[in-house]
C-alpha cells in the first residue's frame, strides 16, 4: 500500500515538475515591438539573467535574456525604468557601453540611454565592439566583500560592512517554485523515487523467486537457452556500466574526464541491444517465474546504464 502511495505521489511531482518547467519557459514576456518606448517594471518569472551596476550613475540594471527586458532601479533598490526589445532569434546579450545600455544578439543591437533609457538608435551588432559575455560576470563574487551588490536567480542584494545583506530587488517566492532551475533537479528526484519504487519491487519478485527454488534445491533455472543467453548478457551489460560510471568519476576527477565521451558507444550499444532483445523476448514461452527472473536483470542492466549516465555529469563537473 506504501508502495502505491508514493508511486503515485512520485509519478505526479514528475508529471507536474515537467509540465510546470515546459509552461514556465514558453511563458516568459517577451517579442516587445514598442522597443522605442520605456516600460513598466516587469514582474517576469524568468531568472535573473545578470546585472550590471553604473556607478557613476548610482544605477543597478537588472537583466532578463529570454524576455530580452531590463529593469533599471537606484543603487538603494528604487525602480527607475525599463526597456524591452523585440524577441530575439539567438541568446540575448547586455553591456554598458560607453554611456548606452546595449541589448543585443549576434546581428542587432538596441542602444539606449544609460541614464534615463532613451533609446538611441538600432545598429548592426558588428558594427560595435561588443563583448558577448552572457552574464556580467563581476556582480557575483565568489567571496563577496562588504560595499559588493551580489545577485541569484531572483534577486540583488548589497554586502553591508558587517557582513549582512540588504535585498534591494526582490521577486516574488513563487517565482522559485516555477523556475526551470528548481524543477529539473525535482523531476530528477521524482524519476529516481519512481526507479528505487520499481527495481524494489522486482528485486523482491526476483528474491522470493530464488528462495523458493532454493528451497526445493533446484537452484533459479531459466529453460530457454536463448532466454539463459539473454539474462547472462543483461548481467555481463550491468557490470560492465557499473565499471564505466566509477572509471569515469575517478578519471574525472584525476584527468580530466578523459572517458566521458565513452558513453556515446555505451548509448548506442545500449539502445540497440534493449531493441533486439525485446523483440527475441516476445517470442520466447517463459514461465511466471521465469518472467520475474529477467524483469530482474533486465531492470538491473537498465539501472547501470542510468548510473553510467549520471556518471558522466559528475565526471564533467569534477573536469570543470
């Protein structure tokens, strides 16, 4: 009964953590074609992109890419302006150039004024010597000083002198809960509660299989021999992904994730083998006992392969 209770809560964080992730990214304003005009403050969803500080203007300029949107607000969090630009085809770039705020892609670029958000002029992007950085970069500091306006996904702050922080643009908390950064690694969860809850319960399938034909001192015999080849194959494909996961984090993390493009022949192997042997299963007359025995490894190959997956996002963080 447990088991059915979080199986369904599972699939439905899973379900809804996609949905919410898929309608969160669609959903951002943007495509503004009144770019000539200031705008009001905008209240979008979308994580903050990056934030640029003029300090001889005592401005804070608050980036959306997606939205292509920036709200301009006072070095104490006071809204000043905005400017919106049409939707652009490729990422959306912001710099404080000279004495224009720039919003651009890699063909056009909107220039306004940085102080009151005039707007300037529409330009061919090569014509300027822009940077292309996707975030500011300086902001954010790894080890904020006091005096230091610092930002996350949802809003800026100001290090004070000892050491606390002073939020000067906030969002709204629901904004959190239907960003995209906070429902992938929920959906990851929800599919590894959903794994756990589904090899579990073949797991206990494949143990009372194997007690009761140990009781009987028979031992766990598949009949069919192609069946038999199969299974020692799954079990062969389980170990073998297993190895690959643990060589690949500790090449990670020693040379530079050299393995990790391993996984492309891993994949493919692993596709195609799962393909032709589902079609030879089907055609093969097993037992009920027989059945739970390959449901078994077959979940079990399919377990490693997903760990010999995640694998190769660790082994890359640890590179990086």
């Amino acid at each position: 009964m447990v088991r059915k209770i979080l199986q369904v809560l599972f699939t439905a964080i899973f379900c809804l953590s996609i949905a919410v992730g898929v309608i969160s990214a669609f959903s951002y304003p943007h495509d503004n074609e009144a770019y000539e005009q200031l705008q009001p403050e905008t209240f979008t969803h979308e994580p903050i992109d990056s934030v640029y500080i003029k300090e001889d203007l005592q401005q804070i300029y608050v980036c959306y890419n997606a939205a292509s949107y920036v709200n301009v607000y006072t070095v104490d969090g006071e809204f000043l302006w905005a400017i919106s630009t049409p939707d652009f085809s490729n990422n959306t770039y912001f710099e404080i150039l000279d004495d224009n705020l720039v919003v651009y892609d890699s063909e056009i670029a909107y220039l306004y004024n940085a102080k009151n958000g005039a707007f300037v002029a529409k330009r061919n992007a090569e014509e300027l010597e822009l940077a292309y950085y996707f975030d500011s970069g300086d902001e954010s500091l790894p080890e904020p000083a006091p005096g230091d306006f610092c930002f996350d996904g949802h809003q800026v702050y100001k290090i004070e002198a000892d050491g606390s922080e002073t939020v000067l643009v906030e969002r709204p908390f629901w904004h959190t809960l239907v960003d995209p950064v906070f429902c992938i690694p929920l959906t990851f969860l929800a599919a590894l509660g959903i794994g756990v809850l589904t090899f579990s319960k073949v797991f206990q399938e494949y143990r009372f299989v194997k007690r009761k034909y140990t009781t009987d001192r028979q031992g766990v015999v598949v009949g069919h021999a192609r069946a038999r080849f199969i299974q020692k194959y799954f079990r062969v494909a389980s170990i073998v992904y297993l190895a690959f996961a643990v060589l690949d984090v500790l090449l990670g993390i020693f040379l530079d994730g050299i393995l990790t493009i391993g996984i492309l022949p891993l994949a493919l192997h692993f596709i195609v083998s799962n393909a032709v042997f589902a079609n030879m299963m089907e055609r093969i007359p097993l037992t009920e006992d027989e059945q739970k025995i390959m449901n078994f490894w077959n979940t079990a190959q399919f377990a490693s392969f997903i760990i010999a997956f995640f694998s190769v996002i660790v082994a890359t963080a640890f590179a990086t």
